[in-house]
C-alpha cells in the first residue's frame, strides 16, 4: 500500500494523510533552512570575501540560495503549507550550525565545502522521491548546490597554497565540522522512517551520515585537511 | 516621522521592464564609447571620487585577472556598500519590510537567471573565460539590478547605481576603481 507516486501536486489531495504531511515536513525544513543558510552565511560572506571576484561569486551563490529557498516556499505554497510557516522565526528550532555568525572568509569557504556536501546529500535523497514535484526541484537544485561545493573546493585551494592560510582554513573545519553530522538527524527518527516507509526519502539518517562522513573525509583530504572527531549524533 | 506605504508594484515592474530590454554583457571588449564614458564618469562622480581615468579590460582573462588581483583598492566598493545600507534603511522606513525584503528577493532571483544566460553566451562567443567567471558576472549585473532597485525605491533618482545600470543596460561591465581607474569590461 506504501508504494505510491504522486505525479503533481493535485495529485498530492488525494494522497494518504500521512504522506502529505510528510512531504509538508520535508518543504519545510528545505524552506527554512535554505533561507537561514542565505542569511547567515551567504550574504554576510560578501563583506569577508578578499577580491572583487570572489565577493560577486559570493553574491551569486548568495542569491543561489535565497532562489533555493523561494522554490520550496512556492512549493509548499502550492501544496497548501501557510507561507509563514516557511521562514524561520516560526516555531521550528534553527539547526545548531545557524547559531554561530559567520566572522571570517576562511569560515564561508569551510561552511561551503563542507555543509554544502552535506546539502547535496540531502537533495541527492530526493532525486528518486515519490513526490514528483518535490524530485524535480530538487533536481533543479542540485547543479547549483554542486557548483556551491565546488565554490569551496576552489577557495580551499586557493588558501590552502600558503601555510597561513591552510592554518586559519583547518581551524575553521575545526571549528565547524563538529556540526554538520546532526544536520542528518537523529539515529531512530521517527520522521525518516516515515519518510522511508513512503519512498519519499531513501536512506536512513545514519547511512546518510555515514556516507557524509566518507565523502567529507575525502575531500578534506584532497586539500590537506583534517576533520575533527565528530559528536553523536542527536 | 515616516509613514510605511505599500510597495509600489508600478516601478518594480518598469525596472523589470528594463532589466528584460538591457544589453547585459553584448560590448564586453569593444572600443570605448562617448555614452560609455560619460555614463561611468557620472558613476563616478556619484560616488564622489575626483575625475579618474577610464581603463579598458579587453578580454575575459584579462577581465579576471583584475578582478582577483589582492592589491585592489576598496574604496569604491565600501562607498557602494555603505550608500547600500543607507538606501535599505531608507527603503525599509518607507514600505513593509517582509514585502520589500520578498520583491526585492525574486527580482534579484529572475535578474540572476536572465543575467547568468546572457553572461554565459558572451562568455562562450569571446572564448577563454572560466567557468565560475559567468557566475561572477551574473552575481555582479544582479547585485546592480538590486542596488537601483533599492535607489529607487528610496526615492534617490541621482545614485551612482543609476549610471552604473546604465552601463550594464549598454552592454559592459564595471569592474571597479583599480590602479586609478574605473575599469570598464
């Protein structure tokens, strides 16, 4: 019974009650913390970023993801979820990486190769989910978060070229990383299994954090980077 | 005292109306012209520095070899910014804040689109430019359609950002004050 599609949002009317809100839970959380990403790292970025070309990067990746955020609220809008509900500030409790402002460049270029992995992971988990609507933007969204990453892959490079900078860029991972596996949420979350159950996400939390663990180690290591021990998970 | 209006949905739509009609990006490398040179010396003049010379990047390399240069001078990007804050602060007084910051969100998000095209196809008509250099031109033309937009909403028609469109709108690219001289690609 669990194994349904739902091709377009009037479809979604029809749809167990269990599934449409699981789905309203997903938009939302993108929504919220795409927004809150765009906030508090992209756009204060700007100031930090050391020559003209790399502030006017940072301005695209910036409006990037204020772009991420408004095609889940109009998805979710779509779908019926009150616009309110899709901005931060409205009862839903901001992820613990969003409550440290951003103080320097090398900061944003860690927050970019390694939450924005983190982020493409996430979107990755959609691009087989069973609501078609939430797929395909996802979908769309996931060149942009690639290219995001790849923002912080070339940055990273770049600092990492005098030992100065590999230094301030290592105590930033330091720093930082120590958040991002809860990004995944907890090991027996009810919501993933719901989630899972409707095919509306594929993997559990922890495989995700698992594979996010490898993936981040590999690439912290291609710059000469060392990751932090990590925390449990929530 | 101010008194919160509601957004003036007619000129949002005249600016969209402009920003779609612009050249963005079609005389990248070609010769300067006369309207070239008094729209940025009016830019400049704006923004008050003293008379500079006019500089001419020829080609995407060139173009991003002076943009990433470390020895850049920021002061025309600290007065930009600082006029920024001024004009948000006037606009935030004047209109409600979550249907300003929304109008000037998706104005930003429809002029990155169009820019990031129109950036992309002058990129692969003059070769040699790198990839992330398109994004950085169309994070540049949508930060300047953002900026008018503020102006104007602020009621500011003699802002250094409304010769700085006007160059974007004639096809070039400002890349700022370096050495002395605006850089015009």
């Amino acid at each position: 019974m669990t194994d349904i599609v739902v091709k377009t949002v009037e479809e979604l009317k029809d749809a167990p009650a269990e599934f449409r809100e699981a789905v309203s839970k997903l938009v939302i959380s993108h929504a919220i913390n795409e927004l809150y990403g765009a906030q508090v790292f992209d756009e204060p970025a700007i100031a930090y970023a050391p020559t003209p070309y790399a502030k006017w990067l940072t301005c695209r990746v910036a409006m990037e993801e204020y772009g991420h955020h408004v095609r889940f609220k109009q998805l979710g809008v779509q779908i019926g979820i009150p616009g309110e509900r899709m901005v931060p500030g409205t009862g839903k409790k901001p992820l613990s990486i969003f409550e440290f402002p951003l103080k320097t460049w090398e900061e944003f270029v860690a927050i970019k190769l390694l939450a924005d992995l983190a982020e493409i992971l996430q979107v990755e988990d959609l691009l087989h989910c069973t609501f078609h609507p939430l797929r395909n933007l996802a979908r769309a969204t996931m060149p942009e978060e690639r290219f995001h990453a790849q923002f912080g892959e070339d940055f990273s490079a770049e600092l990492v070229k005098t030992p100065d900078g590999k230094a301030r860029l290592q105590a930033a991972v330091d720093e930082y990383y120590p958040y991002l596996p809860s990004f995944f949420g907890g090991s027996k979350s009810k919501n993933n299994e719901i989630f899972r159950k409707w095919k509306i996400k594929q993997r559990t939390n922890d495989e995700m954090r698992q594979d996010f663990v490898i993936r981040a180690t590999e690439v912290a290591g291609k710059y000469g980077l060392t990751l932090p021990e990590i925390r449990q998970a929530a | 005292m101010n008194r919160i209006v509601a957004l003036p949905r007619k000129l949002l739509d005249v600016l969209r109306a402009e920003v779609r009609a612009a050249s963005w990006f079609a005389a990248l490398g070609e010769p300067l012209t006369e309207g070239d040179r008094g729209d940025a010396m009016a830019y400049l003049a704006a923004l008050g520095f003293d008379v500079l010379e006019i500089g001419l990047a020829r080609d995407w390399p060139d173009a991003e070899r002076l943009l990433k240069a470390p020895d850049w001078a920021p002061a025309w990007w600290d007065r930009e910014e600082a006029l920024r804050l001024t004009l948000l602060a006037e606009a935030e007084a004047r209109y409600p804040e979550r249907a300003l910051w929304s109008s000037l969100t998706e104005l930003t998000i429809e002029t990155g689109d169009l820019v990031h095209g129109k950036a992309a196809t002058a990129a692969t008509r003059m070769g040699k430019a790198a990839a992330a250099s398109i994004h950085v031109a169309a994070g540049a033309a949508s930060q300047a359609v953002y900026q008018l937009a503020l102006a104007r909403l602020a009621g500011q028609p003699a802002s250094p950002f409304e010769s700085k469109f006007r160059l974007y709108a004639a096809g070039r690219w400002p890349l700022g004050v370096i050495d002395s001289r605006l850089i015009l690609f």
